[in-house]
C-alpha cells in the first residue's frame, strides 16, 4: 500500500520511497532520563509506535534506533547553559546521576510496556557512545566547522553552514534562523551551539571524560548524530521528534552531520504535535509539576484508555487533555472491547472470508498509511464491528490485525472480560441487569444505557453474547 507522511523539511505529505526496497530504518528521539516521563512525552512515544506498527503491516523490514539521553541535555536548551539535567535529577533526590539514570530509564520503560509500545530495535545510551561523539566532534574540527571559547567549550560554527535553518524554513546565514533568547557573547553567532563542554574547575562532574579538548562532556546534540550514524548508517529514512526539537536540537543535528555524511543525512523528517492542558499550554517537565503515566493508573484508567485517546486526534494536530476527555475515551474503548467480547463468545464463528478480510484490512490500513490518520482507521473498524454481514472468524482475524497495527489490545481485554466470573454478580447487579433486559426488549434504547451506565459504576459490565447477557467483573 502507498504511504504517504508530511515530510517537514518539505513541508508537504509526500509518498515514501525507501533507501531500501523493503527496509525502512528511523531514529526516535528518546527520553532525557532525570525525571518520569509526562505524558506528553508518551504521546510522541505512542506515535512513533504507530508509524512502526504501520510499516511493519505494510510489509516492511524496520530498523528502529531510540536514544536515552543521561548526559549532557543543560536545564537551558536555547543557550547551551545552566546545569546538565541528570546531575540536577541528582541533586534533586541525593542520589548519585547513574542510580537516577537507570532508576528513570526502568520507570520508563515500565510506561513503554503498559502503553503496549514495540521496543526499539536498538536503544543505546549516550554515555555508552562517547567515543563516538567525540570522533563527530573532531571530524567537524577536521573539517573547520568548530572553534573553541575558553573555559565553556567547543562550538558548531553555524555560518559555516549555508542551509542551516532550512528544516523549519529559517535563514540560511546561520545568524537569525532559531536564535537563542540568550546570547553568550563570545559565540561567533547566536545560533551557534555547544559540541564538547569543559567541566567546571569549581566542581567535578560526576559524568566526565578525557577528550583532545580537556576533560568535559558531550553537547546534547552529538549524541543522536553519532548514535544514528553508527546504528543506522550515514544516511537513513526518517528521523522523527516532537515538534520542539525542529527548531533547535534536529536543526543543529543537521548542521553538524552533513558536512560528514553529505546531504541529505535524513529523508524524511517527521515531527508529532504537543499534548495541551485546558489552558492550551503544552505538557512540561520545565515547571516540576506534571502528570506522568502512574496519575492515569491512578486514576483508575487503563493505560490502554490513554493510548484509545491518543489515536483519535491526530499527530500533526496538539490534543487537548483533559479527565472530561479520558471519561470519554475510556466509554469510547470499553463499548469497543465489549462489542469484541461478544464476537469472542459467539457459539456460531463461521468460516473465515479471505476475501471479505482483504476487504476490510485494506478500509483500515489505509488511512493509517495515508499519514497516520489513526482517527479514521478507527472509524473502519468501528463499521466493520457493526457490519452484520462478516461472520465472526472474519471478525477476529481482523481484529488481531488490527491490534497488531495499532496496539489497542481489544482481544486482550476481551479475553479478560469474557473469562471473568458472572455468578458473583449481588443480587442488586443482577436486578439493574434484568431491568436493562426489560428496557432493550421494549426498545426504551434512552433507558437500557442509563442502567447499563449504573451497572458500569458500580464496578461491573454487562456483555451481550448470543446466548443472552453475561455479568462480569471489571478488570
């Protein structure tokens, strides 16, 4: 099938066309570990699943390289100052930087699995590929790209670079595109930026390393040139972040790996809007009050509700958050799930319909090739539930690739819902679902929902199956 993305670099959607016929390798932006992850953060992590799952079921061979930054990310992104955000983390918990690189990398993966998140094929670190950033650092050096201020560090010489700034259509003079709103004033330019750090000499450093420079640490930025070059090669097909880093750290990445690799180093440059709170500011770290995966759990959602909410906005487009908005999605997902348990239970499946299934594969992979359009895939699936005309074994082979391209796990927790014990419904339960029963059979549809929505709060759920209704548990 075509796929098409919005390529940001172009500005437009454009069909892909692998370096590779049948491979597709890409390089995600990944966490910075000194702190769990927002969910905003996951939201990124969710679409870049997607776009995974989505050439996977097309066919393709995928390389996938995640970063997980724990050094050399300053509390000041614009400026190349303030303090590394892992030795803060540090600080913050008395706690020596590489327990709090690991202890938030494992938290983080814990939200990775419960989002039902393919793991990366390679998920390296940046403190493992200093080497490596330090040979990007003196091939640029090599090169003439590089300066050095005393006593901070070396710089990127961004005038250097006639096409510095085109990722988000900025200057090429390498002066305006992206300033920074400080200015250091012994940068040649504003936007030039930091490739080695020197230590302080007040302090030591807990992550430091010898360098032909001086002992120091990495620029943010070196690490996702270096580690993409390594594991992907010199040039690959897409590079994907939120779309925060387009201005600052993709732009720099560009600068400072072209002049290696030769242009272009990415084909496809593909960034995901940000999650919003009702005041329409985006979710943030910065602030040190935000709402991590574990305040859904909390709240007594299924992560699962979180990533359904997700796929029904679209990732060019920032999605609003709010618990009104969960309540909605979590009814949305769970009417999907029991309509998937009763398909599950039926005692009459038929044979499954190759070319009815090749049919509605085709409704539903569409529109998630056609720029992730999750939103409407969704829509397919949800006419195909209803359509009466596809037996159930059509159904389910549907279903399991639909899980498989989006990750929603409705045969999972159909499963549960089905296998879960009806007898221990109280007597109260019972009755709300007889009077359900009563409501449906006068076709009072008004009434059969608002007691379905009481069965609902109370803790459990009523499933319509051919041999007439279940009560179950909620798991």
């Amino acid at each position: 099938m075509n796929i098409r993305l919005f390529n940001t670099m172009s500005r437009r959607i454009e069909d892909f066309k692998p370096l590779t016929p049948g491979k597709m390798g890409f390089y995600s932006c990944g966490p910075t570990v000194y702190h769990y992850a927002h969910i905003g953060n996951l939201r990124t992590m969710i679409h870049n699943d997607i776009l995974k799952r989505m050439f996977i079921e097309n066919g393709y061979d995928v390389h996938h390289v995640m970063n997980i930054t724990d050094v050399g990310h300053l509390t000041s992104d614009d400026a190349d100052s303030g303090d590394d955000k892992m030795e803060r983390g540090a600080a913050r918990e008395n706690k020596n930087v590489w327990d709090i690189a690991k202890f938030y990398t494992d938290e983080f993966l814990r939200d990775y699995d419960d989002l039902n998140i393919i793991r990366p094929t390679d998920m390296p670190r940046a403190t493992d590929y200093i080497a490596e950033q330090i040979d990007l650092v003196k091939k640029l050096e090599e090169l003439g790209y590089t300066y050095e201020i005393p006593g901070d560090g070396i710089y990127y010489d961004t005038s250097k670079f006639a096409a510095y700034g085109q990722l988000t259509g900025g200057s090429m003079s390498g002066n305006r595109a992206g300033a920074r709103v400080e200015f250091n004033d012994a940068k040649r330019n504003p936007t030039d930026f930091a490739l080695w750090k020197f230590s302080p000499t007040d302090h030591k450093r807990q992550m430091e390393w010898d360098s032909p420079w001086g002992v120091g640490f990495p620029g943010w930025h070196a690490e996702c040139s270096a580690m993409s070059m390594k594991l992907l090669g010199n040039h690959f097909d897409i590079h994907t972040g939120g779309e925060d880093l387009s201005r600052i750290h993709h732009t720099n990445e560009i600068a400072q790996s072209e002049p290696i690799t030769g242009a272009p180093w990415v084909n496809y440059w593909v960034h995901f809007s940000f999650l919003v709170d009702k005041s329409g500011e985006k979710m943030s770290k910065s602030t040190g009050e935000f709402l991590g995966l574990d305040a859904v759990r909390k709240r007594g959602y299924d992560p699962m509700v979180y990533r359904y909410f997700i796929l029904l906005g679209h990732y060019q487009t920032q999605l609003r958050f709010s618990w009104d908005a969960m309540d909605s999605a979590a009814a949305g997902y769970k009417n999907l799930v029991r309509r998937v348990a009763e398909i599950l239970a039926d005692t009459e499946p038929g044979a499954m319909d190759e070319q009815t299934y090749n049919l509605w594969h085709d409704k539903i992979l569409a529109p998630a090739s056609d720029n992730m359009k999750t939103a409407e895939a969704l829509v397919q699936i949800q006419n195909m539930l209803k359509d009466k005309d596809i037996n159930a074994s059509t159904k389910i082979a549907l279903l399991e690739f639909v899980d498989r391209l989006l990750g929603l796990q409705f045969i999972e927790r159909a499963k549960h819902l089905n296998d879960a014990e009806s007898e221990a419904a109280p007597a109260e339960i019972v009755d709300l679902a007889n009077a359900r029963a009563a409501a449906k059979a006068a076709k009072d549809w008004a009434r059969a929902d608002e007691i379905r929505a009481q069965i609902d709060a109370a803790g459990w759920t009523v499933v319509d199956t051919r041999d007439g209704t279940k009560i179950v548990k909620k798991v």
